[in-house]
C-alpha cells in the first residue's frame, strides 16, 4: 500500500493543527455555525440528526493493521466503541464531540489518515475495486492510478469549490466491482491494440434524485494524459456547471443539458490547452506511486489442510462457498468477512471486532484489510491452507456470517435512526430482511441477489443500483418504502425500475417475501439469478406477485 512521504505526513499535520484552532474560535463563539460549516466539512465534519459525524477517507477502500488498530482506539476513546464503514469505502463515528475532533484527527495522522475532502463540494475520497491487487480476472491494478488521482486532487486551489461533490472510481477489471458507470468520472484500465496502457473514460453517471448511467467520453486515453483530461474535464464542470440549485449542479445534470457531444467538444478542446501543463513528468510521480503496491512475497506451502477441513466441517464448508474469490495465486484466496450477521446493522463493527480483525490481517493476509462499497472488509491475500485458522478467528470474534452476495449481504444506509437527511429509517428494514430470511432458510436457495435500502432520496443506500432496491420515503406523515426492481451496479449498470406504490414499515417486509416466492417460482433453475430472471420476464409477474388484490385497494 502506498507509504506517506514526510512531504504527506506535514500535510495531514499541519491540516489537523489547523482545524484544532476553527474548532476552538467555533467553541469560543469567534466563528458561528454559518462560517463554521464550510471549514468542518473540508475535514469531513458533519452535524447530523443528534450528534457529530466525522466521515475519515479510507482512499480506495487499502488499510493496514496499524491504522485498524487506530481507528478502534478512537471508537473507544471518543467514540461509542464502533463505527460504521460507509458505501463510499469510508469510516464514520457517528457521536464525537466537537471539542475531541482535533484530537482524533491528530491521533489518526499519526498513522497516516485524514478526513480531508470526504465531504464538501470538492474531489471526494478515490474509490476503486475492493479486489484490487489480488483478483484473478483483474488486468491492472488501480490502486496506482487512483492514489494518482488523489495526490492531484488534494486540495486543489481551481477544484476545492466545485459545483457539487465529485466523485471519482476506478477498475483494473472487465468485471466492474467499482460501480465506475455510476460515478462523475469513472476510469477503467484498458490496453490499446499496441499494448499501451490507458484509460476507457466515463462521465456523468450518479445516484441520488436524477439517477444517471455514465457515458464514455473517451474509449482510450493514454496513461501519460490522465491528469490533463481530468483537468479538462473538471475546468470544463466548473465553469458551465449549474450553481442555481444543489438539486441540478451535479456534473450528469451538465451532461444532459449539454448532451454528451457538446461535453466532449468542450472537454477535448480544453485537453489541448491543459496537456501543455502536463509535460510527461508526472509519469515518474506514478513509477515511484506503482511501487508501493508491489504484490507481497507470497509463501509456498501445501494446500491438502483446506480441502480436508471442507470435507470435515459443514460450517467451515459454507463459509468457503460464499465468501471466498478466486486470487491470481492459485494457492491463494480472497476472503471477505461479512459485517451484516443476521439482526445486525449494516457496515457496522464493534472496537474489539476490529482489533480481532487487525490480528487476522497482520497473521494471515500480510498485514493487509479493505473496505467494500458493500459494507464489509476483505482480506485480499490469504493462503488456502490458513484459512481452517482464520474461520476459526473469525468465528470467535462473531464475523463469520456465511452471506456474501445473499440476500442477507444488504447495504442500508443509517436512515433517520443519524441522518437529519433521512425521510424514513433504513435499519430496522435492513434487520427484518436479514432476519426473517434466515428464519426461513432460504438464503441459499435464492442464491446470488443484491438487495439495497436507502432512507432517503439521496440513494447512499444506492438502492437504484440493487437487483432489488427498497428508497424510504415520508408520505403524509408515516414512513413509505418504494421497491424498485432490475438494477445493476456493474459492468452491465442499470437503473431499478418503481413498481408501483410504496408500502409501510409494516408492510414492507411481507411485500419482499411475495416477491422472492414469486421469483423462486418464475426462475428456470436454481442456477437463474434474480437479475436475470426479472431482465428475461420483465416486471409485470413480479408486480403481480407484489400488489395483490387486498394490497392493491389498501394502496388505493
């Protein structure tokens, strides 16, 4: 993983020192809220529904033990003793007190972690495949390129005040676990006819109110060009991008307005001004970037153990049909560690769990861990034969759920139990899922699904991008969730179709059973996914299934 520089380790320093004293003329009154807010949310400080929340950049999802270990210090310290990992590959604690920010920041930096633009209208924290470095089907790692990106963007003067937030991904694989087409620019590595490697460029593509697929801008970009037609694409954002309302400012607003030609027109005309800034030298900054993400020397030892334990133990056994991925390593295996034991709340971990996992990582995944968009943490590099001892740490530190990619794997957003955002909570729904599926028993035989709640029109839920998609809203008063239906966040991204009506809390959960008794019944085999089975039928039988005559007049 890349390794601070002194140059970085002043900055984040010198960063936390400065906001010690906003945090102190905010306390002495010197400074109201109005002029406060600008400056909290430049180091990740948001005034949520009860309490502080202090989101810290976890760029492109990498951390090492010793910063796992900081961050449970923290949680415990100033903190409720957990926090929650976010669907942006961050970290939030959701109840500081203003007075011991400055503290945790300070605290953090002496393990090299910020929460430098993780909020605000700026480049927001990089984000990238959570396999990355480590999966078998990947062609490049991006990991190089997106620390990259995120030394250009840091703190940079022409981009600190954007229309809206901007967000960045990036992919090294034809199999998009970045969700890059949903992003304001996402990159995917790709290699010319010549071998030369490069960049295919999307733009425009985002969540929230106005949903919107990215499109290519360009199909190849050389390597030695990203940081000037980024330039180009962001000079072009800021200066015609809307600033008359929050609602329509995002960049694939611009797009729309503009149509994707007319951007390209622009942007392209601005590359040939900023390439001259860009004279090649950049590249020796990514060389020295690359070689902190040299893969670690891997160990040779026999694999018989893990194939004995397998047969010897069903637990064991499920844990490695579900949560394991394939490596580049034959001998070798990605593990991801489940945050969503059934009844529990999404993307949360306790102190001791992260410390459990912190030991894990630095035994057995070569002191690595990331963080999922999806809400759970990876152990990229674990030998197979290690993998009989790491269920077993697991276990005991209660993180060896076996639901990777059922519908128990959920993503929920806080909801209105934190959010001042939030139009309905998202928690409870997400625990009911869990739960009453697991009472049920039948995970499994639903097989793969991905199922995704958000409390509010905002999608940090990303509900828009689940095979099924639950957005809770407020509607006279109670809470109503919409079910939308067929989306996809990867390289075949679409967009959930509504339904029909919303349900209420009460409803919400015998509607999701209908729904999934129906699909069992519809699907060809057991081998037909969700996904596929809702694109080959269309919606109306899961209609049928959802809105039953009694729901249907009860909605009228």
């Amino acid at each position: 993983m890349y390794n601070y520089t002194m140059f970085d380790k002043d900055f984040v320093a010198n960063r936390a020192a400065q906001f010690r004293d906003q945090v102190q003329r905010r306390i002495d009154g010197s400074l109201t809220e109005d002029e406060f807010r600008p400056l909290r949310l430049m180091n990740g400080l948001y005034m949520l529904l009860h309490a502080y929340m202090l989101r810290v950049a976890i760029p492109y999802g990498t951390l090492s033990t010793a910063q796992m270990r900081a961050l449970a210090d923290v949680a415990d310290r100033w903190d409720k003793g957990y926090v929650h990992f976010s669907t942006r590959q961050n970290i939030q604690f959701h109840w500081p007190h203003l007075q011991d920010v400055p503290d945790i920041l300070e605290a953090l930096a002496k393990v090299d972690m910020h929460a430098i633009q993780s909020s605000g209208s700026c480049i927001r924290s990089i984000t990238s495949d959570h396999f990355a470095g480590a999966a078998e089907d990947e062609a490049e790692d991006p990991r190089p390129t997106a620390e990259f990106v995120r030394q250009w963007s840091t703190d940079h003067p022409e981009f600190a005040f954007l229309p809206r937030k901007f967000k960045v991904a990036v992919t090294g694989s034809k199999h998009d676990r970045a969700v890059t087409k949903l992003h304001d620019i996402g990159l995917t590595l790709v290699r010319n006819a010549t071998g030369a490697a490069g960049y295919e460029v999307s733009v425009g593509g985002g969540l929230g109110r106005t949903p919107m697929i990215g499109k290519v801008l360009r199909e190849f970009l050389p390597r030695a060009d990203l940081l000037a037609y980024l330039d180009a694409i962001l000079h072009v954002y800021n200066r015609i991008g809307r600033r008359d309302n929050k609602y329509k400012a995002r960049i694939k607003i611009t797009l729309h307005e503009n149509g994707i030609d007319e951007i390209r027109r622009q942007v392209e005309n601005n590359f040939k001004l900023q390439r001259a800034r860009f004279d090649g030298s950049d590249q020796d900054i990514f060389a020295r970037i690359e070689g902190d993400f040299e893969p670690p020397v891997f160990k040779q030892a026999s694999i018989g153990g893990y194939e004995a334990t397998r047969n010897d133990d069903p637990l064991f056994r499920s844990f490695t049909d579900t949560n394991l991925h394939p490596h580049k390593n034959t001998d070798y295996t990605i593990v991801t560690v489940s945050l969503k034991a059934h009844g529990a709340t999404p993307g949360d971990a306790s102190s001791a769990q992260m410390r459990a996992l912190a030991d894990i990582a630095q035994e057995w995944s070569h002191g690595e861990l990331r963080v999922s968009h999806e809400q759970n943490i990876i152990l990229p590099h674990v030998h197979k034969s290690d993998l009989p001892s790491v269920h077993k740490a697991l276990r005991n530190a209660g993180l060896a759920t076996a639901n990777i990619g059922l519908i128990s794997d959920l993503i929920a957003c806080p909801g209105m139990d934190y959010c001042d955002l939030a139009t309905a909570r998202s928690i409870n729904v997400a625990q009911g899922i869990a739960t009453r599926f697991d009472e049920l028993k039948l995970e499994h035989e639903i097989g793969h699904l991905k199922l995704k709640i958000s409390g509010c029109i905002n999608a940090c839920g990303h509900h828009h991008v689940g095979h099924i998609g639950i957005l809770g809203l407020e509607k006279r008063g109670v809470e109503s969730y919409q079910i939308t239906l067929g989306g996809d966040g990867t390289e075949t991204a679409a967009i959930g179709k509504i339904i029909g009506p919303g349900f209420s809390a009460d409803e919400i959960l015998p509607a999701i059973e209908r729904l999934i008794a129906a699909y069992l019944d519809l699907r060809l085999d057991a081998s037909e996914i969700f996904l596929t089975a809702f694109r080959r039928l269309g919606p109306a039988p899961f209609k049928a299934a959802i809105y039953t005559d009694e729901v249907k007049n009860h909605a009228a």
